[in-house]
C-alpha cells in the first residue's frame, strides 16, 4: 500500500502496516486517536488493507463528528466499509491507493 499518512478533518494520522497488531485477538486494522497512528496488518492481500484502511478512516470520522454509537458498533463500521470499497472500487475511483 503507497498510503503512509492520511489526513481525517484536520488530524494526521501516520498508516503503518505491522507484523502484529494484538497477541490476543486476530485484528486487521486498528485506529490509536491519540498517538494519530494507523495500523493495518501487513499480512493481508493490498485490497483487503485498502478495505481495512477504510473501516479505520470511518473510525476517524466518526470519532471527530462524536458519533459514538455507530463508532462502536464495528458491525455496522465494517459494513458501510467494505460497501463503500466495493463501490469505490467498481467506479475505479481508487486508483491513487
Ligand atoms: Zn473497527
């Protein structure tokens, strides 16, 4: 993946892919608000960390508007995400990433 940092409503995030997000459960992804970093496991194919990228992003902005509820319900995160990568993908509007 060519993105190494990405811009969310004013906060700069820094996209790292790592080895090894947590021992203990199996994440792909994951958005650190406060230390302004993203980490994407480096193992997955580049259009699932693409998918992935885009859930933490939702994250970002749903953290910066206060939406809460929908920001904690990963269900329903993963679901407007991969949606969204779907469409954006079959309009080829993600040609940069
Ligand atoms: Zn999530």
């Amino acid at each position: 993946m060519n993105i190494k940092k990405v811009k969310i409503l004013a906060t700069e995030y820094d996209v790292e892919e790592v080895e090894q997000i947590d021992k203990y459960t199996r994440l792909l992804g994951q958005i650190e608000y406060t230390e302004q970093k993203i980490k994407i496991d480096k193992n997955i194919s580049e259009d699932l960390k693409r998918e992935v990228l885009l859930h933490e992003i939702l994250h970002g902005i749903f953290e910066k508007l206060n939406y809460e509820g929908i920001n904690n319900d990963e269900q329903k995160v993963h679901s407007i995400a991969s949606t969204m990568y779907l469409v954006l993908k079959e309009n080829n509007l993600i040609n940069v990433w």
